[in-house]
C-alpha cells in the first residue's frame, strides 16, 4: 500500500476506534421510572398498595370469564395481577411511557396474551364489553364518569380504591390492614343496578316502584290496600319488604319475576 494511503487509512481506522470508545463510554438512556406524584392528564400517579389490588380483584370476585378494565391503569399493576388470576384484562392510560412501561412488566411477567395496554382518554373510552372496572380516581373524575358507567350492563362490578362516587353509595367496602401501610388502604365496590323504576303487575298486585340508584321504594296494592315498599336491587336481581313480606325476584327484559 502507498505511504500516503497507509496514513490515510491508519487516521480513518484510529477515528473509528475513537468514535467507538466514545459511544461505549456514554451511558445508555435510563429506562422510564415513574414517580410518585408525577402529574397526570386528570390526576396525579399514586401506585395502588398491592394487597389493595388483591383485595379489589377478590371483593369483584373475578373469574377468567371477565373482561377487566382497568381505568389510569399506571405501572399497570392491577391488570398484571388481574392476568395471572386467569383474567382477559385492559389498562388505559394517557402517559404512553407509563403504557410502555406497563407493556414492559406485563412481558416480565409473562402475561401478555391476556394483559394489554391502550394509550386513551378515559371519556373517550368504550367501557361497555367489560364485566369488572378498577379505578383509582379522584371523586369528582368518579362523577364525571359515573352516568357512563350507569348505562353499563347490569351487575357490571365496579371497584374503586379510596374514592366515592357521590350520593350513589358502595354496596360493600373493605378497608385492608396487613400489607397496607399507606393511606390508600379501602375498597369501594359497586354492582350496576337494572333500571327498574315503573308499574308492574305481580300475583300479589300492582307494585310500583321508585329507584334511587341500587335503593328501592315505592307501593304494593294488594288486597284493598297500598302498603310502602323498600327494596334493593342488585344487578337484575331484586329484594324489597311490603306489608311484612320479603320478596325476591328478576328483571326480565321489562318483566319482573318474583320468586
């Protein structure tokens, strides 16, 4: 090889090598790390207690017949947990590095063909194939939500961490002590109420009904007289005392079926 060449080409190959050693010497990014407290688009991150997700998926007795949506899904947690329990589950969330991190984890877990992850604005979400929704929201978001969430199918179950949903009270709430120090320690859980407002006829006559989210009143008139009601209902499933009888029953479509 000419002098001139070989000059050139050793000045080329020491660059290279020093182009090389550089970008070794340079630190690979750091992978996405949340905060506590960061901010959100509605609220700000605050993980969910793991034996508060526990208790959650075990107050919505969960079964791998659901579809889990998990509503600001975070880290991704409660739908990890929710996949190894054998459960088809979601996550929205709008920070798409918390979604990448959430996609992350679910791999580390193995998870993945039953836990995923969308990028979305939680009120511009379709919520209505799910069977069980999670939530960690603040209350007024809860409110925002809650007509939507309404419309769902009856005994749709709906959990929540700490935060109510205004005058339509929890069904059941747990507060967990072993494995929870922080305060975000309770569960709400709510069932979807069938609307049932209206006149029926019954075998005992002809009962009227008032409904107050999953609350009941109204009257039976039987035999001569009208006696109050107060009711529940749970789902589709109906319960209410009148005249010192309890009776149970089933919405049908719009037919109520007393057992």
């Amino acid at each position: 090889m000419h002098y001139r060449y070989r000059r050139a080409f050793a000045f080329l190959l020491a660059a290279a090598f020093s182009t090389l050693a550089f970008a070794q010497a340079q630190k690979a990014p750091a992978a996405y790390e949340p905060s506590v407290g960061q901010e959100g688009k509605d609220v700000v991150w605050v993980p969910t207690p793991q034996a508060l997700v526990d208790k959650m998926l075990d107050m919505a007795k969960v079964t791998p017949a659901d579809f889990l949506m998990d509503l600001g899904s975070g880290d991704g947690r409660t739908v990890i947990t929710a996949a190894k329990r054998g459960v088809r589950a979601k996550g929205i969330e709008y920070n798409p590095d918390m979604v990448e991190l959430s996609r992350r984890n679910a791999e580390k877990e193995g998870v993945t063909s039953r836990a995923t992850f969308e990028k979305a604005d939680l009120f511009e979400t379709d919520f209505s194939k799910a069977t069980v929704i999670t939530m960690f929201l603040l209350p007024d978001i809860n409110l925002k939500l809650r007509p939507k969430i309404l419309d769902l199918k009856p005994g749709t179950r709906i959990v929540s961490n700490t935060f109510t949903m205004g005058d339509w009270k929890a069904d059941e709430t747990q507060t967990v002590d072993n494995g929870c120090s922080s305060s975000w320690c309770t569960a709400l859980l709510w069932i979807v109420p069938a609307k049932v407002a209206g006149d029926y006829k019954i075998p005992q006559g002809d009962l009227t009904l008032k409904q107050n989210f999953q609350m009941l009143t109204g009257t039976l008139r039987t035999e001569g007289r009208s006696v109050p009601v107060q009711g529940k209902v749970r789902g589709e499933q109906i319960s209410f005392t009148a005249g010192g009888k309890e009776y149970k029953g089933k919405l049908n479509g719009k037919t109520l079926s007393l057992q």
